[in-house]
C-alpha cells in the first residue's frame, strides 16, 4: 500500500510539473485576441469612400493616396468622383470624367492598389 502512495504522488508531481511547462506555452485567448487586434488579417481591415472630387486626380497623388491608406492599416477602398469639373477648382490641368484621360486614371489606380496589395 505505501508504494502506491509513493507511485500516486510521483505521477501526481510529474503531472503538475509537465502541465506547468505546458501552460507558459500555451497562448490565452485575451492575448490571441489582442494579438489580432494589433495586427489583423486582410480580410478584417477596414475599407473606407476615396473620392475624386472635380476631377482634381494625378498619378502622383493616386500613388500618395494609396501608400497613405497601406501605411496605416485601411484594407481597401470604394472609390467614387464627384463634382465632376463644372466648378471653377484651384487644382489645374483636370481630368473630366468618363474621357479616355479618367479611365486611364482610373486602371493606374488599379494598378497601384495591385501593387500595394
């Protein structure tokens, strides 16, 4: 009977010894959690309205929208013009929507949000 005392409380020890180590291993869900948080998958990121407003787009500045939005975490975004160019703007040479020169800006957008991933 005493060597089954022995043997129960040796496997008792192991088994809390080994369950020890294991627990420091294993991650809790509020670290899972907030892990996600500070870096969350793709499909999670938000998405936010790009407008294109009196046609006042560039090349240089669909490239500085786009890295902008990457830097800071924005998964994707609707893009939508308007105003179209009827009003007098400060921002010069404009690009009137639905013209060859707007679709071409339009797949350059494309292109670098492809890029960008």
């Amino acid at each position: 009977m005493l060597i089954d005392k022995k043997y129960f409380f040796s496997s008792i020890c192991l088994l809390l010894i080994s369950l020890s180590g294991y627990s420091q291993q294993v991650k809790k869900p509020v670290d899972i959690i907030e892990q996600a948080f500070h870096h969350p998958p793709e499909s999670a990121k938000p998405w936010v309205f790009w407008y294109w407003m009196h046609g006042a787009i560039s090349k240089e500045g669909i490239t500085a929208d786009l890295e902008a939005m990457k830097e800071v975490g924005i998964g994707g975004a609707y893009l939508m013009t308007i105003k179209d160019t009827s009003s007098v703007i400060p921002f010069q040479p404009n690009v009137i929507q639905l013209t060859p020169e707007w679709w071409a800006m339009i797949k350059f957008a494309m292109q670098e949000a492809k890029r960008l991933n």
